[in-house]
C-alpha cells in the first residue's frame, strides 16, 4: 500500500482531497484545488477527490477532520487549506506535514 494509504488510483494524484458532502470547509478547499487547476499549478487530471463516508478506513482516520489534503503522497492539510502555502508546495517548495491526528 502507498504511504498516504488511500490505494489506486488515488495514489497516483498528485493532489488528494478527502471530503465530505455538505461539509463547508471541503467546498472551500475544493475551491482552492479548482483555482490551482485554473492557474494551470497541477492538471485536472493530477487530482482525486474521495468521499471519507464511502470508506470505512477513511471513516475511522479522518472522521471530523475534513477536509484531508495530501500532495505527492504526503499529508499536507486537514480542516483549512491555505491557497499560498498550497501553490508553494506545488511548485516544489519545501513544506512540513502537520501532525499527526
């Protein structure tokens, strides 16, 4: 299993959304995806967008957590996803996950 351990065809994105539906924060960080997308920051296609409902692995780690944002296979975010700091983890800039649930 990759180490984000969301599984294909997930672990080939290069940007990870975990979400909910009617969550607000998720429509926000989905937002955020969708401008980066826009600027041209990762392709359509270099992004996966998974229900935390749909799985009950997914369920049981990130429950309340939503929004999850991972980039190249690492945690990057949950709950807030700041545009600047995801556009420089895009263009390579070096970044830390946050810890740990």
């Amino acid at each position: 299993m990759p180490e984000n351990g969301l599984g294909a065809p997930a672990d080939q994105a290069r940007v990870v959304l975990v979400t909910r539906s009617g969550c607000h924060l998720c429509e926000q960080a989905a937002d955020t995806i969708a401008q980066s997308v826009a600027a041209g920051s990762v392709g359509a296609d270099q992004v996966s967008t998974l229900d935390v409902d749909a799985d009950d692995d997914l369920r049981r780690r990130y429950t309340d957590h939503v929004p999850v944002v991972f980039v190249d296979g690492r945690l990057f975010a949950y709950w807030v996803l700041e545009p600047g700091r995801f556009e420089h983890a895009l263009a390579g800039g070096d970044w830390a996950s946050p810890p740990p649930l």
